[in-house]
C-alpha cells in the first residue's frame, strides 16, 4: 500500500500459509497485487479455477484468514 501500513511480503506469508490446504485439493492461489485501498487481488489456479466452491474459498476462506492475519486488507478479489 501507499501508505506502507500493508506490504507485498506480509501477504505472501499470510498465503503460504493457507496454500497447503489448497494445493491438498489440486489447487492454489497466486498473488496478483495490493491496491492502495487495501485490495487484495488474486488469481486461483489449478482445481481452485473455474470450481463451483471458488466464491466461498475466496470470501469464506482466503479474505477471512487475510483480513484477520494482514492489518490492513480490506477485501480479496480475484483476477
């Protein structure tokens, strides 16, 4: 962010933390960029693209354990 309250770096580790689970299932998640208003945007690939359960991962799963792991996330999006 502009404001440096979120880096690149805390949201990649913040990922590698959930990345098992998906790669468990034969997917996974690439970081694509932080917007300045505390934007995560995402790209599911593997299993994770095109699955049906894709929204809750993302909100139920990723943006949740984001928001609570990273000051300063306010929403994951993908792309």
């Amino acid at each position: 962010m502009a404001d440096g309250s979120m880096d690149r770096s805390a949201v990649e580790a913040a990922l590698e933390v959930i990345r098992p689970s998906l790669q468990a299932d034969g997917g996974d998640v690439v970081l694509v960029n932080i917007t300045d208003d505390g934007k995560v945007e995402v790209k599911l690939t593997g299993a994770c693209h095109g699955c049906p359960m894709a929204a809750l991962t993302l909100k139920g799963g990723i943006e949740r354990f984001l928001k609570g792991s990273v000051p300063g996330v306010t929403e994951v999006v993908a792309v």
